[in-house]
C-alpha cells in the first residue's frame, strides 16, 4: 500500500442518485467500484478514484464527499456490535485521509466534530454510537473534540448489519451569509437545473416558498447562467403575490418551492409560470408527497403540461418535482379549435 486513499462517498439528494452519479462520471470520467445507496436523508454513493482528489472538491451535483477509512460487515445488533465497531476504529489508520483532507485545504489540527446515525434493529442507539467512538478517537488517535472550521468533520453510519467511517473533504462552494440557506440552492439546485436541461443562455427565476407568502414571495434571477449559477444564492427580488416583476414570456424556465399546501399559493404560481414561460419553457415546483401538483394542473385552465412528477427525500421527509411544460402557440390553438 502507498499510504492513500483512494476510496470515497458521495452524498446527494435522495431520490437523484442516478442524475447525481452521470454527472459525477462526466466531470471525474468513469468510476471504479461504484454502489449506490438510496436513503431516506441522503443517497450514498460509494466509489474509487485515483485521479486528483482535488476534483472532488468542485462537484455540484452533491452535497459532501468522504475519504472512506473502513466498513464493517456482519455488525450485530446488540453491544457486541457495537464493541465490535469500536475495536475496528480504534485499528484503523486515519493518516491517510488526514493527510488528504489537509492537501485539499481543510484543517490539519487534532481536533474533531463526530457525526453518528444508526439505521436498522439495534439495541444500541445513535448516542451510544457518538459517545464509544469519540472516545475511541480519544485514546487511540489522540484526537479532541471540538467544533467549527478547523475541526475534522468525521462520520460513522451503521445501516442494518453494516457500519462504515470516513472524513469529510472541504468543500469549494459559495457561502451563505447568515439564516437558513434557501430550499433551492447547492446541490439540489444543480440537480434540478440538469433535469430542465437548462443552458448557459436560458434565463430563469428561482422562486421560494419562504416567509409570510401572502405578503412577499422571496426570489432569485438567474440571467444567463447554467445549472451551477442556479446553486448559488444571490440576486434576490421580491415579488408580490400573484404579480411577478417580469413581461409576459420573458423566461426560459421557472423553479418554485411548492411545499406549502396545496390551494392559492398554487394557482397563482401555476398563473405566473403559464405567463411568463415561453412557449416550450420549463417548469419544476418542489412539492409535498404524494404528488397532487399534477392533478391540480389537469383539473384546471392553465397552458401547461406535465412531463413527469419524480419522487425524492428531503430533510428526511417525502417529497415530489413536478416538471411541466409551457404549450407551444400551435398547441394552444389545436386545443382551442378542438374544444370548439
């Protein structure tokens, strides 16, 4: 062995795993060893690299990347299980992906923030977990906890009869300044953006279901820019309700956070895009689950279509996108002549 790490996790949006992994191999080239895992919080792509680990640090299609240090298979579900991943941390070797994570840019102190979950029949729970391998880290590495940006960010999963560790890479990505960053940013964004098929000379508008929406809908224009300008967080407008600031068929595509229930929030969304789309222009509405967004859409008036209605995770809790399609002119009138 060299001394390097070589294997890797990725954590995208659950439910886009696939749409995550093509872009992952269109940006890094193929990838050894891959096994996706399709969670509830996050999916889990498992894969080798040998190239750069410096690439991995500019993926817009996830949310954070970890140098793999080990698995455990066979994890029982009692104490034993958890003695057992205990003694398998405190075998590892963390130098190697140390190491990598201070190449990367991140911190190269002792210090470090554990992140714990159990998934599965465990009759040891996440607090057990955090606590036996901190202490773990403790003694055998001679690391100490501590939080904030210099501190490492490490992880340990058990997911039914199996348990892996890694170090989080630093990421390269725009920071938020302050608050909760909207629902419609990072990873998801780009992702959404790669479903629109979006170009760099389309232009579009971010709306976000956040704040009082009876009195403001907060929003974000994005003029010229491809699915990475729609990640980041900047150029916020706001609207009035119902009335966006923008000319008839002025947008190439329109994304909107469509998680408050169902009923005028809607109709005035689905009345703004049918106005402001152009013919063939794209919409994608972030909604609840199950989907009603496109049963809404049928039962009512607007000049629009639906391509698809994808299910997906976020925060842990179900979700569906709701893509739609502004009716090209001819279309209108073929309907029109039609219902004559």
């Amino acid at each position: 062995m060299d001394g390097k790490t070589y294997q890797f996790y990725a954590m995208s949006v659950a439910g886009l795993e696939d749409l995550a992994l093509d872009d992952m191999q269109r940006r890094l080239g193929p990838l050894q060893q891959v096994h996706t895992e399709r969670g509830k919080a996050y999916g889990r792509i498992f894969f080798t690299h040998r190239r750069s680990p410096l690439k991995l640090l500019e993926l817009p299609c996830i949310h954070d990347v970890f140098a793999l240090v080990g698995q455990i298979y066979n994890v029982a579900g009692g104490r034993e299980g958890l003695r057992r991943i205990v003694e398998q941390v405190e075998k590892w070797d963390l130098q190697p992906a140390r190491r990598l994570v201070e190449v990367c840019g991140g911190p190269g102190g002792n210090r470090f923030e554990l992140a714990a979950s159990v998934q599965g029949q465990h009759r040891f729970k996440r607090r057990d977990l955090d606590l036996a391998v901190g202490e773990a880290l403790v003694r055998h590495h001679g690391l100490a906890p501590g939080s904030g940006p210099q501190a490492l960010r490490l992880q340990v999963q058990v997911t039914g009869r199996r348990a892996f560790f890694g170090v989080r890479l630093p990421a390269r990505r725009p920071q938020t300044t302050g608050g909760r960053p909207p629902l419609i940013s990072g990873a998801l964004a780009y992702c959404l953006g790669c479903l629109l098929g979006i170009e760099a000379e389309d232009t579009g508008l971010v709306l976000e279901g956040a704040g009082d929406l009876e009195q403001y809908w907060p929003a974000r224009q994005v003029i010229y820019g491809g699915p990475r300008a729609i990640a980041q967080v900047a150029n916020w407008i706001r609207c009035r309700p119902g009335n966006l600031p923008l000319d008839g068929t002025s947008l190439d595509w329109i994304m909107g956070d469509g998680r408050p229930q169902v009923g005028p929030y809607w109709q005035e969304l689905l009345t703004e895009s049918a106005r402001v789309l152009v013919p063939g222009g794209v919409a994608l509405i972030v909604g609840p689950a199950p989907p009603v967004g496109g049963r809404v859409v049928e039962e009512g008036s607007w000049p629009l279509g639906v391509i698809a209605e994808i299910p997906i995770y976020l925060e842990g809790r179900p979700r569906s996108i709701l893509m739609l399609e502004r009716w090209p002119e001819e279309e209108l009138l073929t309907i029109e002549m039609g219902s004559g």
